[in-house]
C-alpha cells in the first residue's frame, strides 16, 4: 500500500531554477506525494511559475511564509503537510526519478525513522561530481547513529536536512531554530537522529545539491558562522547524559574552532573573532583531552595556538592563496 509523502520546498526569488526542481518531482517514480511549495516573499517570478504547476497538477500547492527566512518557510511546510512521510527539497537542487521510490521502501523494508541518500554536486557549468565518501549502512540506536553523524561531514549520516525521508511520527514537535542564520538544518537534523531508534543510508546517488557560490558555506568568514558553537552547545545540552555522544560533540567543537580560524586567516576576514576561537579551541582541548585521543596534526595546531600564537597565524597565512 503506498504511502504519502510530503516534501516540503520552500522558495525565496527562485525563479531561474524551480521549474527544473518542481519537473524533477514531477518526474518521481512513485506517485503519491504532495508538493508543498513555501513562497517566502518573493520578488521575482517565482509565484508565478509555482502558480503555474499548481494548475498543472492538483499534489502540488503554494502557500506564503511572509519573509521570515528559510526555517519558518520549513516550519509552515510541516505544519501543512498530511503525509506519513516527511522530505525538504531546496529549491535549486534537483530530485533523481528514483528518490522517493527507493528512500520509502528502504525506510519500510528496515522498519527505520530516517532514510538517506548520497548525492552529486551540480554546478553552474552542468558539471557533476559525485560524493566518493558516501557508504550503505544501517545505524542503530544513539551512539551508533552519533558516530555516523559526527565521523564527517558528508561520509554517512550527513547534516542537511535534505537528502533524507524522514518518519513524520519522529519528528512530532521538532522545529527548524527561527533564530538561526547557519547550521539550522544540521540542528534539526541531528534532534532526529537522537530521537531515532534506526538510520538507514545508501550510497546511490539520488538527490542533487547544487553548488550556490553565494552560499552561506561557500562565503568568506563572518561573524554570522560563530552560530556554529550555539548549535553544538545545544547539541551539548541534549546529550548530556551520554558521555559518548557528547564526546564527539565537543571534538566537532574544536575541530571547527581550528577550522574557522584557518578560514578567518584565509578569508582576512573577521580577525576581531581570532582570540574567542583561540578561547573555544583551548578551553574545548583542556576538557576531552582525557578522553579522547586527537591525532597529532591537531596536537601540533594546539600546542603552537596555545604557546605561540602569532606564530600559528602567521603559519596560515603563509599558506593562503596570494591576490594576483
């Protein structure tokens, strides 16, 4: 028996690609589903063009999220939808044919809360390049489901909200943070993933992410990505009862505070923000140092951050890329 799933897609001035991304639901082997398209105020064609495929076919349906940002835009999209099963879908990226075929009968047939994809980069040019780190595997249980999530950014459970079908049953009263600039989709994600009992994940290649070079991960270094550490501090905060889990929080923690700092020297951008990442970095070492061994790349940065930083600075900026 087929069951509906509800993919949520909001859209802010989308104009010169949702065609491509509402032909690409259009084109899904498995057929029942509803569009919900979250038109975030836009100012371009964008109304126009979803109007237009709402006459064309009666799963698909507009509504407004007044310019309130792509997290009330999903929020209201949850709050609509009437299917069993949940997937976001942004409005530049593209669905393969067989997303919705294989994600929901993998999620049926293992009897799990979260199903994943991998995907493929799209750029501007048409190229495309594949995720090679991608794996098929079954994660059970908070720790297990923690290592996929934590072990890297895109390798096994990746942070985007998108990607990814999820059981509306276990996502119940879980919001996208409103106040959030960046890293509100991963926060959303893993609040799944710890109320998950099973993760399932295929390495086949059925979404496409394209590459916005104006994207928040594609910017140079504001002050807007330190939200990164309120996400981990509440991911923190969740998991405070398990000291696995929130182990591999805080070594995300200063992985991205050494991360950022090389990308404030990269970008020369946001020096003001060096001394509290140097802060974060240390005060994060000085806690799971204990517990957790670091590889020695990461010893070395901490020990020149903490006894030499001038020295590591200027490390870093040796290696930035020279303006021609």
């Amino acid at each position: 028996m087929s069951t509906t799933v509800s993919i949520i897609l909001p859209a802010k001035d989308s104009g010169s690609y949702l065609d491509r991304c509402i032909e690409s639901v259009l084109s899904q082997s498995y057929t029942d589903w509803e569009l919900l398209i979250i038109n975030d105020s836009s100012s371009d064609n964008t109304a126009e063009i979803a109007m237009y495929y709402t006459e064309k076919d009666t799963r698909i349906s507009i509504h407004d999220s007044s310019a309130r940002g792509v997290s009330a835009a999903r929020n209201h999209g949850l709050e609509l939808s009437v299917g069993d099963y949940l997937c976001f879908l942004d409005s530049d990226d593209i669905l393969d044919p067989e997303f919705l075929s294989e994600l929901t009968d993998l999620i049926g047939k293992e009897n799990a809360d979260i199903a994943q994809c991998s995907f493929i980069y799209l750029y501007d040019d048409g190229t495309k390049t594949g995720n090679k780190e991608a794996v098929s595997a079954v994660y059970k249980g908070q720790t297990e489901i923690s290592n996929a999530y934590f072990s890297g950014m895109i390798g096994q459970i990746n942070l985007a909200s998108w990607g990814k079908i999820y059981r509306k049953e276990l996502i119940k009263d879980i919001r996208f943070d409103e106040t959030l600039t960046v890293q509100e989709d991963a926060f959303f994600t893993f609040q799944c993933c710890m109320r998950a009992s099973k993760v399932v994940c295929i390495s086949a290649p059925r979404y496409y992410y394209y590459q916005n070079p104006g994207s928040t991960m594609n910017r140079p270094f504001d002050g807007s990505k330190m939200q990164y550490f309120i996400v981990l501090d509440r991911e923190l905060d969740l998991c405070s009862k398990n000291s696995e889990v929130t182990g591999m929080i805080m070594l995300r923690k200063l992985i991205t505070a050494l991360d950022l700092t090389a990308q404030v020297i990269r970008d020369d951008s946001g020096r003001e923000y060096l001394g509290e990442l140097r802060d974060i970095a240390l005060s994060t070492s000085d806690i799971i140092d204990k517990n957790i061994r670091l590889e020695s790349r990461v010893k070395i940065k901490l020990f020149l951050l903490r006894h030499f930083p001038k020295i590591y600075y200027s490390l870093l900026d040796s290696r930035r890329p020279k303006r021609v």
